[in-house]
C-alpha cells in the first residue's frame, strides 16, 4: 500500500484522472450495485431531468469518485507546490474568513462531492485548520495523517467522539473540517428532507453549533475538466442552522448540502446508499 501510493502521488493530474475515469466506466459498464444505485439515487432526488440526464450524471459521478480516491495519494503526498496551485480559485474565501474573524472557531462542512481533500488540506497552509478522525488500521493511517498534516494542519483522534474532540478546537479559534452527508448509527440521527427525499441524518452539527456557539460555512471542491485543477467554494449556511430545534437545524444542514449537489451534480457520489435506512413503515428504498 506504502509503494502504491508513493507512485501514485508523482503521477500527473492528467493520468489519475484519466485512470479514474477509465475505473468509472468499467463500472457502469459492468452494471454493478454502484451504478444501480446511482440511478435511484438521481431518479428520486431530481427528476425534473430526463433519463438521459440522469444517466449521464450518474456515469460521470461513478469517474468522479474513482478520480478522487487516485488523487487522494497526490493530495498527501504529491510535490507540494503543485497540490497547492492546484487550486485555481478560491471562491467565496472570504465567508470563512469572517467567520473565523468571529474567534469561536468555524464548523466547515464538506460532502463527498468532487475532491474534497485536494481543496481542504492546502487551506491549513493559510488557516488554523483540523479534521478529526479514527484510526485505522496498516501504513494507510501513517500516510493519511502525515498528508492532512503536511501544510501545517491537526487531526485529532475521535475514538471518544467527534463531538467531544471537536469543541475544543473550536474553542481554541480552529476550523473543524466534517463530512455530515452519511447514514449515522441508529440513534445518532433523524429523518430530514435531503434533495427532496427523506435521509436520516446526523444531529451531531446541530450539538456543535448549540454547544460551542461556532458558525457554520459550506465548502466544496470541484474538479475542472482537462486536469487544469480545482475550485474552491464557500458559501454561508442557511440562518435556521442556528435554530436550537435540532429538526429545524439539521434540516438546514441538509439544504446547504444539497446547494453544493445542485451546483455541480455529476460530481456528487450518488453510489452511496444515502437512504439506506427509512422513516418506520417505509419500504426499501433500494429495491
């Protein structure tokens, strides 16, 4: 793993991209669960668009998730002046930076969407930046922490919770980097509307934001075509974020996610089984 990735990081953007998209169509072509899934993803969550639309999108998402995880070796542990200018622009910058001018610290959140990391790990370059995580097991922890580290970034182990790991780094005026756009356990969550669909959705952020009094900025990376680089953006979360009805909060929550869906859909992974779990008497909603 250790070889692989270090000859995956010299490679240039062009190639990974082009190996990713090359995965991705294996995939689709394959009809594997990832591309069935995809397609009832994007079928219930917009279907204003034609089919054709549909598939299209979910066929550059399958390449899209592919080219992230090859660049992710790139990201942590590629020449460094190159993984900085690859951010071509940094669009809405200053959202964040009012926000960590506050002195309680940022909750940035992210989704998995275009390239996440390739934008995130070069801001702790300019910004007091963390994410948290938990360990893993094997050399990918080692090269996963030294590269979100490697411009000057934390990463805080979260074995006793994100929530209790995070609240004194925002304490402390950091950016807290987190990805809310998963299934939580049972019991960490409740159903919110995402995309016009119902998703159990973790009420983790609405604690943060109550507990640490921190505001809330939306940020996604978007992949340009032609390996010419990415595009960082920064928008604001919706006012009822703040709202102490956790209902009311997550439900923003999940609006300011599906903003960053709508601007750039294909880059979205709609392979996951984001509705895997249903409200009670719901059917399947995979099958």
């Amino acid at each position: 793993m250790r070889v692989l990735f270090h000859l995956l990081a010299w490679l240039p953007l062009s190639v990974l991209q082009f190996l990713g998209a090359f995965a991705g169509w294996a995939l689709w072509v394959s009809g594997s669960s990832r591309k069935r899934v995809a397609l009832r993803n994007i079928s219930r969550c917009m279907p204003e668009l034609s089919a054709d639309e549909q598939r299209r999108i979910a066929r550059a998402s399958l390449s899209h998730e592919f080219c992230t995880y090859l660049e992710t070796a790139r990201v942590w542990l590629g020449p460094a002046r190159s993984v900085q200018e690859a951010v071509r622009q940094w669009r809405g910058i200053e959202v964040f930076e009012r926000a960590l001018a506050k002195g309680r610290g940022v909750i940035l959140l992210t989704l998995h969407q275009g390239t996440f990391e390739a934008v995130a790990i070069p801001m702790s370059a300019r910004y007091p930046m963390a994410g948290l995580y938990k360990p893993q097991k094997g050399a990918i922890n080692e090269l996963s922490v030294r590269g979100r580290c490697r411009f000057g970034g934390r990463m805080e182990v979260a074995e006793a919770g994100v929530r209790k790991a995070a609240l004194p780094l925002l304490a402390k005026g950091v950016g807290v980097y987190y990805m809310p756009d998963h299934d939580p356990p049972r019991g960490g969550g409740l159903f919110a509307p995402f995309m016009g669909v119902p998703a159990h959705t973790a009420t983790l952020v609405a604690k943060l934001v109550r507990l640490s009094g921190a505001p809330v900025v939306f940020l996604f990376g978007e992949r340009l075509p032609r390996a010419r680089g990415y595009i960082a953006h920064f928008f604001d979360a919706p006012a009822e974020i703040y709202d102490r009805d956790p209902v009311a909060a997550t439900t923003a929550m999940n609006q300011g996610l599906e903003r960053c869906v709508r601007a750039c859909p294909e880059q979205y992974w709609w392979g996951y089984k984001r509705f895997r779990r249903r409200p009670p008497g719901e059917p399947d909603f995979y099958k």
